[in-house]
C-alpha cells in the first residue's frame, strides 16, 4: 500500500486510536512504520502550533512591556515637573520669610 494511503486511514482512525492500535499491535510491520511516522508528524504540527502560540504571546507581553514602560516614563517627567515645582514653591517661601525677618529687623 502507498504511505499516502496509510496516512489517510490514520487520519481517519485519528492519534488515539492509532496508538491503541499500535499498542495493541494490531497493524502489520509496514502499517507500524508509518503510524509512528505519522505520530510523529502530528507532533511536530502540535509542536509548530505551540511555537507560534508563544511567539505570539511573547510579542503582546513585549508590546504591553513597550506600553509600560512609556507610562512610567512619562510618570517620571510628571514627578520631575512636580519637583522643581516645589522646589520653587520653597525658594518663594525662604524668600518671603527672609523679606519678611528684613522687616522687623529693619522696623527697629
């Protein structure tokens, strides 16, 4: 029998019955070539398919981690400004305590 043909009656029968069989060696020494075979194949697919699930799912991560770390960037200009803010705000204050000891010491 040609392998394709082999390969059809396995996807037909499907991996959990193929191994069933082969455990239970039901098929001759050609058809158990050819079921490991395609066991093997349907693995690698399995295999492929988790592969690109991955990829895919470490590229959102890369993605949200791109996201986040532009949040924080701009939360850390936001506390820079709010920093020299205060800084300035307690510069006015010395200043005006300063002008305003001025004054009394002056006022005598």
């Amino acid at each position: 029998m040609d392998p394709q043909n082999y390969w059809n009656l396995f996807g037909k029968l499907g991996e959990v019955e193929v191994r069933k069989r082969l455990a239970a060696q039901n098929f001759n020494p050609d058809e158990q070539h050819y079921a490991r075979q395609w066991l093997e194949y349907q693995a690698a697919l399995v295999s492929a398919d988790e592969r690109k699930r991955t990829i895919a799912a470490a590229a959102q991560a890369t993605e949200a981690a791109e996201r986040a770390s532009a949040v924080a960037d701009s939360a850390a200009k936001a506390v820079a400004r709010a920093n020299l803010v205060a800084t300035l705000a307690l510069v006015c204050a010395t200043l005006a305590i300063l002008i305003a000891v001025a004054s009394v010491v002056l006022a005598r």
